[in-house]
C-alpha cells in the first residue's frame, strides 16, 4: 500500500455518511439498516455475493431508487436524492457497470453528454481541449477522441465513462464493478485511475469481486450480506480469507477453502522421501506469516 | 520532408496515422466509407445513376425546365421529410405525416378560402395543429409507452378521417391564383442576379466558418483543416451551386418555395450538429439509457422531436396545397406519407436511430422526385412509379443494414 491508511477519527471528515438505509422490493428486503461512510481521499470497497444488495445501494446513492428508510448525509448535511440529476448536484457521480456510453458519438460527445459548453452554439474546441486535458490528467491512453466510442477497448471505455463523470467536478464518484469485464492489462489502467482518483481528494465507492483488486487498491473493505452491513475492514488489518468468510457468512466452508487453496498452488509442493507429497500446512496460518 | 513543427496536441499518439492535409482528408475519407460509415455516399452515387438513366430514356429529364419543376415538386413532400429525419434519429417513426399534412391543407383552405381569414391566420392555425399533434403523440408516447408506430397509426387514420369530415360538402377547395399562397408556390422565383448573390454569400459563409474554425483550433493547439483544403471546398461549392444557378436560371430558375425549404434543412442541420437538443436527439437515438443518465431529459427530446415532425407535416401541407393551389379530401394521401419516409431513409438516415442528417431529406426527396418525374416523361403511370420507388427504397435499407453490419466490425456501430 503505497498511500498510508487514512485515520478515521472524526465522524465530520466524512462527505458520505449513510444510517439505517432500507430499500424493500416488494417482499424482497434488498437492503436493512445499512451504514456506510466515505472519507475524501479514501476508497471504499463494497464487497459482497451475488444479490447482496450492492447495486441497490449504489442506485440509492446514484437517485435511482429512493430508500424505504434511513437517513444520507452528505458534507455532514442530510440530504435527500430524489432523482440522478439531484445527485449530480450534490457532487455524487456514479459510474454504472454497462457504463452507459453512447455507442454513435464520439469520445468528445460523449464526454460532454449532457453538460455541453455553450448550449445554442455548441463549443466543440474548448470541449475537445478540456477533453485532453482530462484524460492526460488521467494518463488515459487514448489515441483520438474524434473516433466512435464503438472502436475502444473495454479500458478505454471505463475510462471514458470514468472521464465523464469527473466533469461535474464530485466530490463521491461511485465505481460499479470497474474492472469486472477487463483483461490484466486494463485492470492495472483502471486500477492506477482509481489511485488517481484518490490522490486527486475523492471519495471512491468501488464495488467489486475481485478480492485481488479490492486489496491492491482499496483503503477499507465494507461487506454486504443479503442485505445487512456484515463487516467494515482497514485494508492491511485483514486477510482475503476473512472477507470471503464475511461475504459467504461463514468461516469454513468450500468458498474458503477453495481459495486458500488457490493461493497455496503457487507454494512448491514437498516431495518427501517416499514419493508422496506432503500435506499442505494450515492456509490460514500461511496467509498470516505473509 | 520531415517536419519539425509540434504535432497538434489532438495527433500526439503514436498509434495515429498522419492524415493531415488534402491527402489526409482523403485518406480518412476512405477509411470511414472501408468502416460502414457511408454517408451520403450511397444516395450521390445513386442520384448520379438514376439520372443518367432517365437523361438516356428521354433527352428531356435533364432540361433546365424540368428540374426547376422537380426542384419545386420536391419542396412539400421534402419538408415532410425533414420532420421524418428528426422522429428516425430518436428510432422512431411517424407514420401519420400525410395525414397531418392533408388536415393542415384543408385547415388553411377552410380557413384562408371559405371564411376569409387573413392568409397568416389562416396558416398560423394550421401550424399551430401540427404542433397540437405532436405533443399529443409525445404525451401519449411517454406516459403510456405505446410504440410510436402505433401511435402515429391511429393518428393516420384520426385524422384523415377529420380532414374527410371537415371538407364534408366542400369537397375541393380551390385556392386563388392570386393569393399570396400560390404565388409563393407557383411564381415566385429567385431573380437570376440574387440567385449569384445567395451562392456567393454561401460559399463565402463556408470559407469564413471554416476559416475561423481552423484558426480558433489552431490557436487552442489542436489539428485545423489547411487553408488550400478549406479554399477547395468552398471554391468547389461555389463553382457547383453557381452553375447549378446558371443552369436554372435558363428556365424560371430556382422557385422560392424551394428555397424556404432549403432554408428549413439548414437550420434543422444547425439545430442537429450545433445545438445541445441535437446532441440529445442523436444520444437518444443512439442509447436512451446513457442519455437518461447523462441527464438529458429524454420525455421531453421525444415530445420534442414528435412536435418538429407533426409541425413540419402540416407546413409541408400548406405548401402542398398552394402548389396545386387547391385541397380537397385527397390531399396528403396516397403516396405523401410513404414518400416522405422513404425519402429520409433513402437519402441515408438509419432506421435504427442515432445516424442521419438533415440533407438526407432533400437528397433523398430528389431521387424520389426524378424518379417520378423520369417516369412520367416517358408516359409511365404510377404502378411504374411505385414499383421503381419501392426498388430503390429496398436497396436503400439494405444498405443502411449491410453498412451496419459494417460498422459493427470495424468497431464503429
Ligand atoms: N428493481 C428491483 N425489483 C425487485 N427486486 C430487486 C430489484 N433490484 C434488486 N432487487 C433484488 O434485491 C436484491 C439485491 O440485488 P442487487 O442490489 O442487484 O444485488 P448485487 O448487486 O449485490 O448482486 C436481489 O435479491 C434482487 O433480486
Ligand atoms: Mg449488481
């Protein structure tokens, strides 16, 4: 970890402060008392299964969907995201999995969706200038940004989409799933992004699978399970196994031994003397020396 | 020769080919019509064959005279069109635009003939009715989700069925000769020394923006078109529309009817690649869920759009009436709406949504027009008309779905 742990002492540092939040589908409790907080400059990872409940809470936060109950402070003042628009204003930018890009404009076109200079007599300079200018703040590597969006690679769409939604200067920017459908190469591009992010005084909410990419660049770890706050880890304090244990809600089990013994494959085998191998050493105790 | 100049901060990346100047141009040119990005290619080349074609069958198509009649014959059906343009950019469709446009001619004969209104009253109503229509389609549209399709299909029906019951007992209305309308439609043509004038303020027009243009960008360090390429095109405009003046001008020369209608394509390009709404109309078009996201209020480009389509249709219909200076129960019917459609689908607007531009209506409304011109020059009826239109419609969406294709695999859908 190259930036140190920020000390959450004070609750006023926080921008994003959620309690109690409850959203109900129908018979369905996606989401109960749900707590979250966000620092500026700190990433937080939301981790969890499949139907954990973590797009509904990005979608409350995003004004997609509205809580059944709890209360959102923003900036130590509560507030109420009735709709994506109101979001946007408080500073809370979210980046949706599908990205939501739009296929027949270009790079420019779509950076500026929405929020184009100079709406009568459209500014096409300055909007390709500040174009440049952010994704080379952002080290994007993107050839021209006078192609479709249809001609980039799936990291240079995430971070088009991430690009976009830095214009409106937020304060929160939410990442769902950023790295989910990348190769190794653009997870690092996208990863790097999300230091800059950081380093720039934002408030990321990353949600992911991936424990690789929550450890590599995530301050702390915050589980969901079937709906319910299940854990609220520093990065650094806690080990994959424990947050597989949070997220499957058990502490063995086949998800963590499986992965335990992932890590373990790349350990050389003991050959011992009669030819057997020789049985692994407890995974646990193993993740702890590293 | 080896430049030492900086590159524009746009063409830093080393992966990009160096297409600057004229050869550049050209050479990405090529590249975009390789990736599916056609264009108004398609409709040129086609336009260049049909034409070919008629000028062979009967010496007469190319004459001075006929094509100042088919510019003037091309004008109601093209306003139409344009509004067609606009509904297909969002992938929608409007198929109740012959009859919205047969209701506003038999508003504006009612109104302007048979109970003596002033003639912009009269037309303000009718206007004012397209623009009623539209946003009911928009409201309709958006709250209930009804296809457009279906919408639009009862609206056909509605108000033909109006347009029947207002002109009951009246049958055909005929509009004087010497009312402002047909002599608008009719007489009234662009005196030759004006018609120079207008193509040298354009082709100035376009040497001035894209001269600015370059210089602004090269200012703001980006890659600017150089100044031989901006002084080719517009001497080219120049020379093209000049001698299509001239050519004109040995007949009656260019109808003003037809250039309101020009006018009406200008700024609707305006609108569609310089405005913030155009923006928005091609977004929706391309991927509603972005631009719900991105926040564009997507209800309000639909209605929007819906209303540009219905106002066009009734002022198109108002033209189509001062043309035969008369309306009557068939106005707006037969072929108007299919036309219409037919015409912004052939002049290269896609009927997926999100690709178009406004000239696809008065390059696609041409080669609807001499076709039918063509064909009654050589004493062909309609089924001939039709057939043929019906033909090149074909090809024309085959293409829009071949250059798709296209697009998707050189990654540029
Ligand atoms: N719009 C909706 N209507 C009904 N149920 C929903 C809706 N959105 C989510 N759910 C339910 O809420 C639960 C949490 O879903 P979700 O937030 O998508 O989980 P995750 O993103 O963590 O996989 C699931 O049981 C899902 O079926
Ligand atoms: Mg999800």
């Amino acid at each position: 970890m190259t930036t140190p742990t920020l000390e959450r002492t004070d609750a006023t540092t926080n921008i994003l402060s959620l309690r109690g939040v409850t959203k109900n589908f129908g018979a369905v409790a996606a989401l109960t008392d749900i707590s979250l907080d966000v620092a500026a400059g700190e990433v937080v990872a939301i981790v969890g299964d499949n139907g954990a409940g973590k797009s509904t809470l990005v979608k409350i936060l995003s004004g997609v969907h509205l809580p059944d109950a709890g209360t959102i402070e923003f900036d130590s003042r509560p507030v109420s995201i009735p709709n994506p628009t109101s979001a946007l204003n408080l500073g809370i930018a979210t980046v949706f999995q599908d990205l939501a890009l739009c296929d027949n404009l270009n790079v420019i076109e779509n950076l500026f969706l929405g929020q184009e200079l100079r709406p009568a007599r459209l500014n096409d300079i300055a909007m390709e200038v500040r174009s440049w200018e952010l994704l080379r703040q952002l080290s994007a590597k993107i050839p021209s940004v006078r192609i479709p969006i249809a001609s980039l690679s799936g990291g240079q769409r995430q971070t088009v989409a991430i690009a976009r939604s830095l214009l409106g200067d937020p304060k929160v920017i939410i990442l769902d799933e950023p790295t989910a459908a990348l190769g190794v190469a653009q997870t690092a591009e996208v990863l790097n992004l999300v230091e800059r992010l950081r380093e720039r005084g934002l408030g990321v909410i990353m949600i992911s699978h991936n424990m690789a990419d929550v450890q590599a660049v995530a301050d702390r770890v915050v589980v969901l399970r079937l709906g319910r706050n299940n854990g609220d880890y520093k990065v650094g304090t806690v080990t994959p196994e424990e947050i597989i244990a949070a997220i499957t809600g058990a502490t063995d089990n086949a998800v963590t031994r499986r992965t335990s013994q992932v890590d373990l494959r790349s350990i050389q085998p003991i050959t011992l003397p009669d030819g057997t191998i020789a049985p692994p050493e407890n995974p646990t105790d193993k993740e702890v020396d590293r | 020769m080896t430049t030492t100049a900086p590159r524009p901060s746009d063409l830093q990346d080393e992966r990009l080919a160096n297409r600057e100047g004229i050869r550049g141009t050209f050479a990405g040119f090529v590249d975009k019509i390789r990736g599916g990005d056609l264009g108004a290619l398609p409709v040129v080349i086609g336009l260049a064959v049909i034409w070919t074609v008629l000028q062979i069958l009967n010496h007469g198509f190319l004459s001075a005279a006929n094509l100042v009649n088919l510019l003037l014959e091309s004008s109601p059906t093209g306003v139409i069109a344009l509004g067609i343009v606009c509904v297909l950019l969002v992938a929608q469709i409007d198929l109740s635009v012959g009859s919205v446009s047969g209701l506003s001619s038999a508003i504006v004969g009612i109104l302007f003939v048979n109970l003596g209104w002033n003639v912009f009253a009269a037309i303000a109503v009718a206007v004012l009715t397209g623009v009623v229509i539209g946003w009911v389609y928009g409201q309709i549209f958006n709250r209930f989700g009804v296809p457009s399709f279906v919408i639009t299909l009862a609206g056909l029906l509605s108000f033909l069925g109006l347009q029947l019951y207002v002109l009951k007992g009246i049958g055909t209305i005929n509009i004087p000769f010497d009312s402002p309308l047909v002599i608008f439609a009719q007489l009234a043509f662009v005196p030759a020394w004006l018609s120079y004038v207008l193509v040298a303020i354009a082709a100035a027009g376009l040497f001035l923006t894209d001269l600015t243009r370059a210089r602004a960008r090269r200012t703001a360090g980006l890659s600017a078109q150089p100044l031989s390429l901006i002084a080719l095109k517009s001497g080219a405009l120049l020379v093209g529309l000049g001698f299509a003046a001239w050519y004109l001008n040995i007949a009656r020369g260019i109808g003003w009817m037809f250039v309101l209608f020009v006018a009406l394509v200008l700024i609707l390009n305006y609108a569609l690649t310089r405005t913030k709404w155009g923006r928005a109309v091609f977004a929706v078009g391309g991927n509603v869920e972005a631009a719900r996201r991105a926040g564009i209020k997507v209800k309000t480009i639909y209605t929007s759009v819906f209303v540009v389509c219905s106002t066009l249709a009734a002022v198109g219909g108002i033209l189509a009436a001062s043309r035969l200076a008369a309306s009557s129960q068939s106005s707006g019917t037969g072929d108007v709406n299919l036309n219409a459609i037919a015409a912004a689908v052939i002049g290269g607007t896609s009927l997926f949504g999100g690709r178009g531009t406004a000239f696809a209506a008065l390059l696609g409304i041409i080669v609807i027009q001499s076709i039918s011109s063509g064909l009654t020059l050589l004493n062909l009826d309609s089924s001939f008309r039709f057939m043929v239109t019906g033909l090149v419609l074909l090809l024309a969406v085959a293409l829009d779905s071949v250059s798709r294709r296209s697009r998707t695999n050189h990654g540029r859908a």
